[in-house]
C-alpha cells in the first residue's frame, strides 16, 4: 500500500520484508530514505538504524510505530531518526514528514558541503572585489558576477550564502544551459520555470549561472524580481553569474535590466601569470586536499611551481583547484616532488617547458583512470571505514556515482 502511494507520488521505491533484505538493497544502491518498522522479527528497528548511520550516513530513517509505542519513536529520533509516522498511516501527514525531511536534508548537506566556501581570503587580495562582497552580504542586495570559466563565481555565489544565511536557508542553482534555456524561444514555460526556482529559493540564495541573452519576457521576470522584492523571511538573494563582458551585457538586455545589473557586480581576474595568486591559492587548496584526503602533505617542491607557472589555466582557479587534488592523491610521500610532473601536465607541455621526470620511470599504463579511479575509491572506502557517504565526500563525487563505480569495478 505503503509503495503505491509513494509511486503515484513520483517517488523511486524498493520494499524489503526483513532487514536482512533492507540490508543487501542498501549495499547495492544509493538510497535517500528508509520508512522502518520498529518493531521486527528478528532484528529491531533501532538496530537497523545503527547500521545504516555506520553504513551511508546520508540516509535518512523514518520509523513507522503503532499509537502506542510513541515512547519508542521518540528514543529512535533522539539515535538520528529524521521523524517518525504512527500506524494506521495517514497518506497526507506521510507527504507532509517526506517533504520536510527531504528539505531539512537538503539545506543540512548544503550547508555541510559549502562551509569550505567560508572563508574571505579567497577574495581578501583584491580588497575592491572583498569590499563589494561584504557590502552585498549586509545589505541583502543581489549581485552580478563578471568572469571568465572557473573565475570563482560559484564559490563568490557559495561565499555569499554562507556568510548570509549560516546554511540555514536553500541555495537553489538555476542554471541555464543545464535548464536548456533557448534566447531564441523563452517564453511561458520557461517564465513559470523560473518563477519556480525564485520559490524554491525562498528565505534563501537563487544562483542563476551561465547567464546570457534572454527573452524579453524572462528580462521583465527578472527585473521585477531584482527591484520588487519586499526584504522581510521570505526575501531572496540573487546572485547572477555571466562570461559577458560589460559592453555585451548593455547590447544584450534591454536599457532597464543591463542598468540594475551593472549597478552591483563585481569581475573576476584570470589565473594566468599571477605568479603570487597560483602560490596563494595552491597553499589553500593543499591544506583543503590535505583535510579531505586525510593526508598531511606539508610541501611543494619548486619545480612543481615553475610548471604550475607556465600554465595558460584556461579553467583558471577551479582548473588548479582539480590540479592540487590530483597530486595530493598521487603523493605518497609528505612532499608533492617534482618525480610527479610527468603525470600533472600533458607530454605537449612538458616539451614546451624542458622539464623531464627525474627518479624511477614508471608506465603511464599504471595510472590509467580504470585502475587510478579503483585504486582510490578502494583507499577512501578504508579510511572512512566503509561510510559511503563519507568515502563520496573525499573523492568529491555523489554517492550515487559512488554506488555505480562500486559495481562496475567489483570493489568488495
């Protein structure tokens, strides 16, 4: 009864009938949400719950106890249960606990996921650029990133939020090339799509990325949500982010719109060549690398920095940010050596830059990403001691590609 409720509500839905079965489905696929018994042949519901905090601490439980055990929910909430539902189950209060659970889980992981972002000397060396963020955080008013890809207005985005709302309201990403925004074709749908990003935002920070030309309907949504808002709970932060220049922002929108925007925004320089930015933001992201990685990687040797000097960064920092991950996974030793720039750059740069591989030769075969992508998830699964969540979290993917790359390479 439970499954055909839930289907003809749009959600996916597996049903086991002992634990021992939860337990194998569990192991096998990524779940957000388990509805448990708490009374069990066998084995309890409190001691599923325990096992599948060790397990993949990103499922939330939600127990399913009779009128008269309510003491019992109360003990499973207070062990990490999300909520609990008593039986007879009324559908309606069912739909009312899943939403708020899944919305509390969302805003939670958000929150957890973007604490790296607090942190202002990412921006503290352009001190107008600082300034501006500051000014935007205490007056709540929206803002218009300028910048190349990987620039930083993700993490500007991400900065503003947690500054503003202490991960306690969404961060709701309206992206529109993911979106399939056509300029060419905006119209109603695509209007009410928008007005449904703005609400499910509220309280909190609409990001809205990969901005370009727009359908004047989509210009004229968007100036009134930029100038009509009244700043009270429900108030949302916009903070919009586009690879346009100035002078093609004023020939893209419509006079009105090109002015609001214009009169709040901030741009972001390029990586290449700033040799004491590449140092800055290298020793940032190592310590970063470090604290995920469980490492302790305490140096660079300097023939890695001249490679990194030489480089066009044309992903600028989130390309270096990848670059300084890679060789903390690489690095077995406490030093990033210069032994690791045969596998940092491509052969074509090497040639360019003179630089060889001194020490042991070892064949690229080795470090093929089958391999290299097995090797690792088999490491970060040991050192999270099983969590999948956890081992997601270092490697910096889902836990759903986590579950996939499981079975596709056997890992045990």
């Amino acid at each position: 009864m439970l499954k055909s409720w839930l289907i003809k509500n749009n959600y996916d839905v597996d049903t086991a009938s002992s634990v021992s079965e939860a337990i194998k489905k569990v192991k096998d696929d990524a779940y957000d949400l388990i509805l448990s018994d708490i009374v069990m042949p066998e084995v309890d519901g409190f001691s599923l719950l325990s096992w599948i905090q060790k397990y993949d601490s990103d499922i939330q439980v939600m127990m399913m106890t009779s009128f008269a055990d309510i003491e019992s929910a109360v003990e499973a909430m207070k062990m990490g249960a999300v909520d609990y539902i008593s039986k007879p189950i009324d559908a309606e209060m069912l739909f009312q606990k899943l939403d708020a659970a899944f919305r509390e889980r969302k805003i939670e992981k958000q929150s957890r996921d973007l604490q790296q972002y607090y942190i202002s000397s990412r921006f503290s060396e352009n001190e107008s650029i600082h300034e501006k963020i500051i000014d935007v955080i205490r007056d709540n008013s929206h803002l218009l990133v300028i910048g190349n890809e990987g620039t930083g207005k993700t993490t500007a985005a991400k900065f503003i939020y947690i500054k503003r709302t202490h991960g306690r309201a969404p961060f709701v990403v309206f992206d529109l090339n993911q979106n399939g925004v056509d300029n060419s074709k905006m119209g109603d749908d695509e209007d009410i799509l928008f007005s449904n990003y703005m609400d499910s935002a509220k309280g909190g920070v609409l990001y809205i990325k990969g901005f370009r030309k727009i359908d004047i309907n989509f210009q004229t949504s968007l100036i009134r949500a930029l100038t009509k808002q009244s700043k009270n709970d429900d108030y949302t932060q916009i903070v919009i982010a586009t690879t346009y220049t100035q002078e093609q922002i004023k020939e893209s929108f419509i006079p009105k719109l090109s002015e609001i925007l214009l009169q709040s925004f901030i741009e972001l320089p390029n990586l290449e060549g700033k040799r004491d930015e590449i140092v800055s933001y290298t020793e940032f992201f190592l310590k970063m690398a470090n604290k995920e990685l469980n490492k302790n990687i305490s140096k660079i040797e300097p023939e890695v920095y001249e490679v990194l000097f030489e480089q066009s960064w044309k992903g600028n920092i989130q390309e270096l940010k990848n670059l300084v991950f890679k060789m903390v996974i690489l690095s077995e030793k406490d030093i990033i050596s210069k032994d690791i720039i045969p596998y940092i750059v491509s052969e074509e740069a090497l040639v360019e830059i003179n630089l060889n591989s001194t020490g042991e030769e070892e064949s690229l075969d080795s470090f093929r990403k089958e391999n290299f992508e097995r090797k690792k998830i088999a490491e970060a699964l040991q050192i999270s001691k099983g969590n999948k969540t956890l081992a997601a979290s270092l490697l910096n993917i889902d836990r759903k590609t986590l579950y996939n790359k499981i079975r596709l390479y056997e890992i045990q």
